[in-house]
C-alpha cells in the first residue's frame, strides 16, 4: 500500500483526524486522501458507505481507518468484544489485508488485536475466537455462515460497530453474494447499529452495490452512502495484432507467443492473463519452448494443487519470477509491488474485467498502469479494440444485479434453524431486507423452509424425518443436533466440476495395473473421450487409452497435434455492453481504418460480398457449401446465448421439414445448416421471441447444461450431500444420480421449488435465457437476410468453430443409429 | 413403436430386448426385468437426503406400460426389486395398489437379490431363489464361471459412445449368446461401466452390448455371431473387422 502527498486534503485534516493519525501520516510522509477523510466523517455519523475507487488509491486502509479511529482510545483491556468484522472474497487476500493493518496498528502503538479466521485456521483458535474474539476479525463470506450458524452468535456480534467488505463488486453478483446478503440481514439483527463499508472497484453503475449494502425495507428502496475517489492516470493499452497475419478462428493466439515473449523481457515482472485454465497450460508450454533464457515464468490456476499455487504465490511476493501465466484467480488478490505488465490473451469479455486486470499492473494512482491486449483471432482484435475505447473513455458495462437464488436460500434457512428456533414471520422479514431478495414473494419464502423441512414434495412421505419441526409455540426448530453439523459440513455456494486422476498407463501392462499421476482433469472432458483419442495435458500430448476404477489411463504419443480440441470456449459471455460497442464498430466503416489491415481488409469484403449490418440490426446470410446448406446470423450475444439460439432455431427448421443437421456457436455469430436450402425461410417467423416458451421447456427437459445447473442446485439446497460425516461422496457419484433425479422430479412434481431454482439460475446463467429474450427483441423486425453463392467473410470464423455441447434427444439417437450401422457395415465386410 | 426390432439368442432361446431395458421371451409368454430397487430414493431420507419420493411409482408405472403391451403370462423380477429390508414398509398407497393389482394379474416371480434376501410376501407373487425355464436360469447374481443359459442383473451395465467428441452415457444389455445380462430397471439406478472388471471378468469370450435408446435397443459392440439378429449377418466374423469391448 502506498500513499502520496497530496495537498487538497490537508485543509480537511484536523477535524477528522486524531492527533496520533495525523502524526503517523506525517512521519511516514503522507497525507490522507480525500476519500479516505471522507469514509471517517460518514462513519462519526454512523453511516454505511460505498467506496468506489481505483486500484492504487489506498482503498483498504480507508476502510478500516474509522475502525481504527474508534478503537484507539480505549483502555487496555483483556476480555475484548468483536468491533469489526472484514469480509474478503480470497482468504489470501484477508491474510495480506491482515499483515498490512499491523503496520500502522504497532506503528501507532495502538491496543488493537487483528485476527484472520479461513478454513486453514486451527481448530483450537477458531473455537477461541467464537469466545474470546478479536477487535478486528478478516474473513470469507463461508466463515461467517458458519459462524452465524452457531448458538452463540448473538453473543460474539451483539457488539459489532462495522462491517468492511472488500472487492464488493466481485462478489455481490453471485450465490456467495446471495449468502453474504443473507448473512448480513442476520447480523444486522444481532448488531443492529452497525455501519457498513463497501469498497468496490470502478463500476459504471454503483446503486446496486449501494442497495446490496444496506438492509431493505420493501416496497421502498435504502442506498447507502456513495464517496467516490478520484480516478488514476489513463492506462496505457497497446493491441498486439500483426498487419500481416490475424488468424481466422481459435482462442489461443499461439502465432503471438515471440511477441509474448519480447513484451515479458521488457518488462519487471508481467501477468499473463488468459480466459481459462487448459488455454493457461497451453500458453505456459508454448512460452517454455521459446524462453531461450530460462526466464522464471510460472503458472497458476485453478486446478493446481493448492501447495503449488502458494508456492507461486510466495515467489512472487518475493520477487522471484519473471512472469506468472494465469486465470481469473489471480483477477483479484493481494497486491504485488513488482507487477508492471499486464498482458491478457485472448478477448477481454468485458472492459470492467479489463479495468481489473489491468488494475493490477497499477500500484500509485497518478502513474499510468500498461497492458498489452493479445487477441487471438479477427472478431477479436474488434473486441478487443472496442474494450480499450471503453476504458480509455471510461466507460464500464453495468451488469444487472442478479435476484437472490432458492437454492442458497435453502441452505441459509437450514443454518439459521442451527444457530435458533425461528418464528417463519421474523425469518422472511429478515431475508427480504438482503437486497438480493427483498422482492422475495412470501409463498416462495414458505416453500423453500418446506423443501428444507421435509423435501417440499406436493406427495407428503418424509414428514417422519423431517429436519425441521414445529415447536407448541410456532417456531422452527432444527429436529437433530447432528443436523448442525451436516449443515456445517455442506455449507458454501462453490460447486467444483467433478475431477478425475489421470494417469500414465505403465509399458506393456493392462490399464487398471498403476502408473504416474499425471494430474487431474475436468470429468465432463474425459467423458467425450474414446479409447484412441488424442489430446492435450500437461503440455504434452496423450492419448486416451481408457477409465479403471475412476482414474482415466493414457499413453504417450509422438504427435505434435491432438485430435479432440481441448479448448471449452471462454468461461466468460462478451457483455452486454462490450457487445454493443463491437456491433457498433463494425457497423462503422470510418472506424476501420484504426484496425489492422488484415481484418480492415475482411470487414472490407464482406460489404462488398454480402452486408454490413447497421447496429440494431440483425444480419442472416444463407449460403450452400459443400452439400450443405447454411444460414449463419450475428447477433454479437455471446457463445451461451447462442447455443441457447442454435438449439431452439434447429427446433423450428425441424418442425418446417428443413432438416437441419447441425449448428455452432462463438461469441458473435451462431451457423446452423442442414441437407436442404434454408433461404426461402419466414425470418420474421423462425427468430420470433415465442421460442422462449414451449420450444425453451421442451429443449430444456433434455439438455446437458440444465441437468448440470440442476445438480449444482441440488448441491447447495441440500437435496445431496457433498460430504456427509460416515463417508465422502465422490463428484463422479453425485453426477449420474442427479440426472436420474432430476428426469423423476420434472415428471411428477414440474412446479417442485428446486426446478423453480434450477430456471432461474439457468435463464441467466449457463443458458443466457434473459439476454436472448432481450436480443430478440431488440432485432423483432430489424432482420436483413442475404441470400449469397458461397460463404461470406464474416461467416468464416464461425464455421470454422468447434462447438462441443454434449447432444441430447434426436442427435443422441442419430449418434446410437450411427454407431450401430457402422458396427453392422464391420460385421457384413467381406475381405 | 419398433418393439421387437432387436432380438437375440440365449443359450438357444429367442429373447427380445426392449428399450425399456425389460427382456421379452415370447415362447414362454414371460417378461423380465432386474434391480428395481423401490424405494432407493427414501432410504435416503434417514440422513436428510429428500429425493423426490416419486421412483417407486415412476418404475411401477413403466412396468404396467411393458405389461399393457406384451400380455405376458409370466414376470421374473430378477433381484434387488427392493432397496432395502424396509423398503415394502414405506411403500405409499398408491403404489401398495398398484403393485398388488399386477401381482394378481399374471404370475409374479420374486427373485431374491442381495438387497432384498427377503422380500416383502405379502405384496403378492412367489419369491425363488433362482428359476429355469427351457434353456435359461433366472437369478440375481451372476455365477463367476461362464454359466450357459444364464439371465442376470445386479451389475447394472452401462455402456459409453463416443464419437466426434461427443459422449453418450446408456444402461445396456450385456451378452456372448452364452448368459444375458439385463440392465438395471429401476429410476434411480446407476450404472458400472462395461469395460470395468465386474462385466469383463464374466465373459470367456467377445461381448456384445445393446444400448438403451429412446424407442429401441442399439447394438453398439460385439461379434457377429451374437449380433446374428438379423438373418443376413453372417455367424463366421473376420477378428479384425469387430470392435472389441473386453479387451481395450
């Protein structure tokens, strides 16, 4: 943390700031900053606040610095009770928070302790803490569910005076928000005088996060306070992309990788950020062929284990590495002195994602951070070009705040029966004054503390096991301490992906007779695997020799390229706004001159070709190509939307007899063809927004991605158990039995809670639902259609995309009738 | 409806296998089915777990649809009809009714499974250890050594299909023209996978396996002398042009 003398805020400083405070500012050679003065005077007056500042601009001490101020006259005192509680998305960064907080605490000499409770603490201490607390608590938003859940929780908060809760911007749009919105209307019950401190990235829309952070009284809407900081220099953002070559399609951009390189050497110590965790092995091995040098470039992402990435972690704290090649984990996070590149692979899906990357290449507000953009393929050099506009005109996209799930509700409802017996008046009133849910209708409320109770099922047949009971008087109460501690073995939002172990099948052996742990890959991955396949891992390529007992087996080969992609597609949908930024980019000629000349020259022929479309339009262009047929549209939603799209307009072109075979999806455009000539078609008629009705319900019933979002669902409602105390359910377990579940489920009981739960996470998560909603909207009557000889420029990535989307229905029976025929046509060879 | 596309024969007899996953001998006028395991889904209730407590009537009303169909004389439940001891305990009304109206209308044969050595009596039908007919052998578990003419469940055979990058999971039959293995019927039964030891260990010889799909059985693997369902494959295979399953 570092803060510079600045002149405008010493006018201000005598009221608010204490003699000592001001003291240690001036020996250390600072001056507080406007907004840090600012946070000082909402908290005397015992407001919540929302702190929107840059990366760089001592944001955290701001937040704690009224705390501080409030503690520091009180006496020496043994026996402490918890002042302020800090809630952190990362445990790391609660523990590097904690570290820097002692500084000006022994500095000033103050009488303050400061602990840190995450699952690494030890037993011993976390039960002491729940006793004996300390003034200043750090945490994560499960420990404090769990907390919450216990007995004495009235006790350890009834004297809590502030809440500080970091990277609010990052958390609140999620289920862990949805918990912590829920956790904090609890605590506003046992600490009802406490103030609030958000602090928050740049948004573009801070109401949301002003609404999330204080409790809600329905119908009528309380924000907190807002103090915004000044804003840093501009960054400095450069686009890699040649003038000679920009590929066609891909993610990987693996033709840049020398010019990666050049820009590490360049710099001190550089990120390498990339969209998803194969793409970050990819990256990582294809540096390591080039690093001539022995530069110390490390990787980190999710599925390392988690010594490893410490130990990365703990390098770069120490200066040691060149660069780290990394996902979104290392999007947020403790602060690294040393990092002054940031470089991003790939598009960046969003100029806020960009902002926080970048952020984190910046540590002085008033020097500008650099990054250096990477994309990997045409449609992307306009994303990324429309991201760095964005964020130079300062202009972020504001995502809507989901509403609060039923699933996590669930699961807040069964730890509140652990923590007391509750009346089910007072409980609603609590969890409609969490912003996430204060829209929460009241039946819904029933139905979800029914589901936990009993199963929630229309056929009453778990009325003798139930978890929760009525008690004479009318309250909830939890039917079985053992109860308790489930609950505390279950709780937390996060679902993993299954993993599986791979190994390396020994020489000459069967599989199943050992061999090394390679490592571990995602189940679903695995599954799309025959024996023979070939594929990526570990830098290497492999093929699939087989599953024995849960560990998939694989052998080395000598092939330089594998057969199946193991690239999945970004993790992230191109927001909304950036996609209206592209659209508009592309639908304006002057503006092509600043691009490449690769793709000026693309964007070039495709008018001359076919059309460009004019934002607010939506262009479909049907073509023949090879014997197929193949009508290809651009909506600019990204790649969910359009698998969502592509299903449900095969849907229609089925039902019409056009006989589609096939379609794919990227972020921009989806491409759906099939034996018979789709440009004679009703446009008008084919994109119509009743899609979203029964054809949605009917596809819904039988895709993979929903039975996914069900099981998730599942998981954190408490339908299964991810571990229970008698013995660890396997992920490879929980999988096929939700499926069964869920097939069951939507046949007998459709109106069940948890299918409620299930549409509402999917219709604005994995299947974009609402913003497909939206786009067909937007373009109902705005449809330009083409018809061409061949296939057009902007058509080409598009094609050339492999989608992979496990198939469902017809395609599955199409794939058994083709196995079976090839299997006879084996059988009939006559040699 | 294809029913009846894909027949197969055991040890001599002509056994129809239906995408349900029941197997149809129509000589005997007997119909058969393994591993139900009703009430699998409220032996979880105990420890909190509430599966929607609709399995036993979603398998019930399968089998009234498999009955309606094929008016047989005979059904062999092949073992594990019940999850547990205390399965026939929670049965609901609904599904006590229906049961027994079945048990009445043809001769119901209880084999006894590893989870239900005892199964409930007086929901109706005969309770065997293990029953033959003709040439076959009824029973739950599966002799060790090659055991012509057998018909068993217990293993829960699923089969995986990839192709393309793409994956399918399916239940399936499991046969060498030897012994018949029947998927598991039941609506929330897993399944082992055909190339894990359980299955492979049982067959001397190449396998073959029938997926389940939407309205019939896929052959999807094996030789020709099993998959001589059709009049004009030939019973003599070439080595090489058969995909094996027992030895990947």
């Amino acid at each position: 943390m570092c803060y510079r003398f600045t002149m405008t805020a010493a006018a201000l400083t005598p009221f608010l700031l204490p003699e000592r405070f001001a003291r240690w500012f001036a020996t250390r050679g600072w001056s507080p900053r406007p907004h840090q003065l600012q946070l000082i005077e909402h908290a005397s007056r015992g407001e919540s606040v929302l702190l929107v500042a840059p990366t760089g601009g001592g944001k955290t001490l701001a937040g704690f610095l009224p705390s501080l101020i409030e503690l520091a006259p009180l006496p020496a005192r043994c026996s402490r009770v918890l002042h302020t509680l800090y809630i952190s998305p990362l445990k790391a960064l609660a523990v590097d928070v904690a570290r820097n907080l002692e500084a000006p605490v022994s500095e000033m000499g103050l009488d303050v302790k400061i602990e840190t409770r995450t699952g690494d603490t030890p037993a011993g201490r976390r039960q002491r803490q729940r006793f004996s607390p300390p003034d200043i608590l750090l945490t994560t938003p499960e420990q404090l569910a769990l907390l919450l859940s216990h007995r004495d929780a009235p006790r350890m908060f009834g004297h809590l005076r502030a809440v500080v809760l970091d990277e609010l911007h990052a958390i609140a749009n999620s289920k862990r928000g949805d918990l912590l919105a829920l956790d904090l209307a609890r605590l506003a019950k046992l600490a009802p005088n406490h103030r609030r401190v958000g602090l928050s990235a740049t948004v573009a829309d801070p109401v949301p996060l002003q609404r999330y952070l204080v409790p809600q009284s329905p119908p009528g809407e309380n924000l907190s306070e807002l103090v915004r900081a000044k804003g840093g220099a501009v960054p400095q953002i450069g686009i890699l992309a040649s003038e000679e070559y920009v590929p066609w399609a891909g993610h990987l951009a693996r033709h840049a990788m020398s010019d990666v390189m050049a820009a590490i050497k360049l710099a001190k110590t550089t990120l390498v950020f990339v969209n998803t965790r194969r793409q970050a092995e990819l990256t990582f091995q294809d540096l390591w062929r080039i690093n001539d040098d022995n530069l110390a470039i490390a990787l980190h992402h999710g599925s390392l284990a988690p010594e490893q990435r410490r130990k990365v972690e703990a390098a770069m704290a120490a200066g040691r590495l060149k660069a780290v090649v990394c996902t979104s984990t290392l999007d947020l996070g403790i602060d690294w002195g040393a990092v002054d590149n940031v470089v991003c692979i790939g598009a960046p899906k969003g100029a806020a994602r960009l902002v926080q990357r970048i952020g984190r290449a910046n540590h002085r507000l008033e020097e500008p951070s650099c990054a250096l953009l990477v994309p990997a393929n045409r449609f992307e050099v306009l994303e990324c070009e429309a991201a760095r506009e964005a964020v130079i005109a300062g202009e972020l996209d504001g995502e809507r705040l989901k509403t609060g799930s039923l699933d996590v509700l669930a699961q807040h409802v069964l730890g509140m029966a652990c923590a007391a017996n509750f009346a089910e008046d007072d409980l609603y009133a609590e969890v409609i004054s969490a912003a996430p849910y204060r829209d929460l209708p009241r039946e819904d409320f029933t139905r979800v503390v029914d589901f936990v109770a009993t199963g929630g099922y229309a056929l009453k047949r778990y009325d003798r096991y139930a978890k929760l009971r009525k008690t004479p008087d009318g309250l909830w109460r939890l039917a079985h301490p053992r109860l308790a501690q489930n609950y505390r073995l279950n709780a937390g939002t996060i679902v993993e992906d299954p993993m599986i172990d791979i190994r390396l099948q020994s020489k000459g052996r069967p599989i199943g007779a050992g061999g090394r742990t390679l490592g571990q890959m995602e189940e679903y991955f695995v599954e799309q695997l025959a024996p023979g396949d070939t594929f990526v891992f570990a830098g290497e390529v492999l093929a699939f020799q087989g599953i024995h007992e849960d560990v998939a087996y694989v052998s080395r080969t000598n092939d330089t390229e594998a057969e199946v992609p193991s690239y999945n597609g970004g993790k992230f949908p191109l927001s909304t706004f950036l996609a209206q930024r592209v659209r508009e980019m592309v639908s304006d000629p002057e503006r092509w001159q600043a691009l490449p000349d690769p793709v000026h020259e693309w964007l070039r022929i495709q008018e001359w070709r076919s059309v460009i479309p004019q934002p607010g339009q939506l262009l479909v262009e049907t073509f023949p190509r090879g014997h197929r047929f193949y009508l290809v549209c651009y909506p600019f939603e990204g790649r969910l939307a359009h698998q969502t799209l592509g299903m449900l307009v095969t849907r229609r072109l089925e039902r019409l007899h056009l006989q589609p075979t096939g379609f794919s999806a990227n972020e921009y455009a989806l491409a759906v063809w099939g034996r018979r000539d789709l440009s004679g078609v009703n446009l008008g008629a084919l994109f119509d927004q009743d899609m979203l009705g029964d054809d949605l319900d009917a596809w819904l019933a039988e895709s993979n991605l929903y039975k996914r979002t069900f099981k998730n669902c599942a998981v954190i409602a408490g339908l299964i158990e991810r571990r229970s105390p008698l013995k660890e359910k396997t992920g490879r377990q929980v999988t096929f039995s939700t499926d069964l579940i869920y097939d069951v489920l939507r046949e007998h009981e459709p109106d069940h809670i948890l299918l409620r739960a299930t549409y509402q996470d999917a219709a604005t998560g994995l299947l974009d639902v609402a913003r497909l909603g939206d786009m067909l909207a937007r373009v109902k009557g705005r449809i330009i259609s083409r018809k061409l000889d061949r296939v057009s420029p902007l058509a080409v990535p598009a094609l050339l995309e492999i989608s992979k989307e496990m198939i469902a229905g017809e395609a599955a029976e199409e794939m058994l009738r083709e196995t079976e025929d090839a299997l006879i046509a084996d059988a009939m060879r006559v040699e | 409806m294809t029913r009846g596309d894909c027949t197969l024969l055991v040890n001599g007899e002509t056994l129809m296998l239906d995408a349900s996953g029941a197997a149809w001998w129509a000589a005997e006028k007997t119909l058969v089915f393994a591993d139900l395991h009703f009430e699998k889904g409220s032996s979880y209730a105990r420890s909190g777990q509430f599966l929607p407590p609709y399995d036993t009537r979603a398998t019930l009303r399968r089998i009234a649809a498999l009955i309606a169909h094929f008016h047989p004389e005979r059904v062999i439940a092949l073992g594990d009809s019940f999850h547990d001891g205390g399965a026939g305990a929670r049965l609901g009304e609904e599904e006590i009714a229906l049961l027994a109206a079945l048990t009445r209308a043809v001769v119901w044969v209880w084999v006894e499974g590893n989870h239900d050595p005892d199964p409930p009596a007086w929901l109706g039908g005969t309770i065997k250890s293990d029953i033959a007919v003709g040439g076959l052998t009824f029973r739950h578990i599966p002799l060790a050594e090659p055991c012509a003419g057998e018909v068993a469940g217990h293993i829960h055979p699923v089969t995986r299909i990839s192709r393309g990058g793409l994956s399918l999971r399916r239940r399936c039959f499991v046969s060498d023209g030897l012994r018949l293995l029947l998927p598991a019927f039941g609506a929330y039964t897993g399944g082992y996978d055909v190339r894990e030891e359980s299955v492979t260990s049982l067959f001397a010889r190449e396998f073959a396996v029938f997926a389940l799909g939407r309205e019939r059985v896929y052959a999807v693997a094996g030789p020709a002398h099993v998959l001589a369902r059709k009049k004009n494959v030939e019973a003599q295979p070439k080595a090489t042009a058969i995909k094996t399953v027992n030895r990947p």
